[in-house]
C-alpha cells in the first residue's frame, strides 16, 4: 500500500499546489491561463515531438496495443452518446460533447505522469503510441460527430464536414508536435543538436506545471446541477474505459508493459481538453467542467485501486 501511495500521491500533490494556489489568490486566473497555454501550445507539443522522433515505430505502434486502447475509447464515447440522448434527453449536440467527456482520457498530464511515477520512464513507449494518435484520433472522431449533429439540427449538408476537421486537426497544436516528430523520425533529418538541446530544457518543464496549472484550472469548475451527468462521465471514464482495455488486452495478448501502459491511461479522468471542446461548441459546458474536477479528484482513488490490481 505505502508504494501505491508513493506513486499517486505525489502527483496529485502537485496539482493540489496549483488549486491551492489559484485558490488562496496567490496565482491569478490571468496566470494560469498563460501556463496552460505554455504547456499545451509549447512545452508538451514539444516533448510529443521528442518521443515520437526518437520511437521505434515498428515495435512501439503494436496493433493490438492500439485496437486494445481505442476499442475502448470508441465504445464509451457511443455509450456516453447514446446515454445521454437517450437516457438524459440531451438533445444531440449536448449529447456529442458528453459522449467527447466519456472519450478523451487525460492521457498526457496525469497518463504519463502516473504511468512513469510508477513504472519509470522506460515503461513509456506504449503511452507514447497511445497519445500519438489520441487527440487526433479524439477530436476527429468528437468533431465529426459534432458536425453531423449540427448539420442534422439545421439541415445542412454534410459535404463540407471533412474539410471541417481537417482544418481543426492542423490547427491543435500536439497534433502539429507529433507530425513533426513523425517527420523526423521517418526521414531521418533531424534539427541541429543546439536546437534538441533547447527543446529538451523545454521538454522537462511539460508534465510538473502541465500537472500544475491543472489543479490552477480546476478551482474555476463548479458543481452546480446535473449530478447524474455528472457521475455517469465519471463512471464510464473510470471504470468502464479501463475495463474494456483490460479484457481487450487481456484478449489481445499485450505483454505487461503495454497492458499497463494501456490500461492505466484508460483509467485517467477526463482531460481540460473536454472542457475546451464544449466550450468551441458552446453545448454541455458546466457538464464537461464539473466532470473535469469530479473525476479528477475521485482518480486519486481509483488509479489507486487500478494499480493495485495490475499484473
């Protein structure tokens, strides 16, 4: 039990720090927002091109890993689609962006973390093939169906979809990290050393105030109504996605240190970016922010117990 602890703890300590110091007004939202837009614009796109340059593709990106993981990534987010509209009567925008709650993991600041806190840092290349492709993949699949939703709503057509999510995926930031390390690792140009250099003193600073400027965001989140949305996203995201994984895994064979890299991802709540898409919308917003916070801090116990039982 002590060693669970001393993986978990410390990283939730450190998003406690940021709520605590937003929350005491010691840190302003003001400043918040500028770290946050340093670590999803700069310094995690930054260590998302520094792993994806140096991975070994062809044994890192394992089919089966990925069919594993996204299996059941695809299956809550249509449960969470279904449910809400079918269930809670959300009409079917609401419904796309609770289902997106139910699909996007928070896979980087709190995946990676945990992953590496309790494993070390060579137990990565599997979150790494993971994250690869999981905003793109995330906000593809939540864009699409967003865009369908709205295009059923007024009637429009649904030709000018793809462009649509073409032009969001070129403008997320980690998507463009990754292509870029992709583009290096495949032709094997890589940038002057002086310039890695300078990318990796960037790449140390993503996680601890990615985790940081988390627990800062997570003070302007309220509870207020929708408390069976509520739990259901958090129920799906923490118990039934890495559930799917686990049998999914289990089926595929995965050898352990895919299998938990797979799986402990999966267990992550609900990542800001659930927030931010919502908000792009403007449907289901006070869902995605309460779940956000709710599933963060009910994760302090669940990625507990999910550790406990891993092989």
């Amino acid at each position: 039990m002590q060693a669970l602890l001393d993986v978990v703890l410390p990283v939730f300590l450190v998003v406690g720090a940021g709520y605590v110091t937003v929350w005491a007004k010691l840190f302003s939202n003001d400043v918040v927002d500028g770290l946050m837009k340093y670590t999803q614009n700069f310094a995690i796109p930054a260590l998302l091109f520094t792993a994806i340059s140096g991975l070994d593709l062809s044994a890192s990106f394992d089919p089966s890993l990925l069919l594993s993981y996204y299996t059941g990534s695809i299956s809550c987010f249509t449960i969470g689609l279904l449910t809400a509209h079918y269930l809670f009567k959300r009409d079917w925008e609401d419904s796309v962006a609770i289902g997106f709650c139910c699909l996007f993991a928070n896979s980087i600041m709190l995946g990676l973390a945990l992953t590496e806190q309790a494993y070390g840092s060579d137990a990565l290349q599997a979150n790494y093939a993971i994250v690869a492709v999981h905003a793109s993949f995330c906000y593809g699949v939540g864009i699409t169906a967003m865009e369908i939703a709205r295009a059923h709503a007024s009637g429009a057509s649904l030709v000018k979809t793809p462009a649509t999510v073409v032009k969001a995926m070129f403008r997320n930031a980690l998507v463009l990290g990754m292509l870029l390390g992709f583009t290096v690792n495949l032709t094997g140009i890589h940038p002057p050393q002086v310039l890695l250099d300078a990318i990796a003193l960037i790449v140390q600073t993503a996680l601890p105030m990615a985790l940081f400027g988390l627990g800062g965001v997570l003070v302007r989140y309220k509870i207020r109504g929708d408390s069976k949305v509520i739990a259901f996203i958090c129920a799906v995201s923490l118990v039934l996605h890495p559930t799917i994984v686990w049998n999914m895994g289990r089926l595929m064979e995965l050898e352990t240190p895919a299998f938990r890299s797979a799986v402990l991802t999966a267990a992550m709540a609900p990542g800001v970016n659930v927030y931010i898409f919502a908000s792009i919308y403007g449907k289901a917003e006070r869902v995605a922010a309460a779940s956000v916070l709710v599933a963060t801090t009910l994760s302090v116990f669940s990625v507990w117990l999910w550790l406990g039982v891993m092989p």
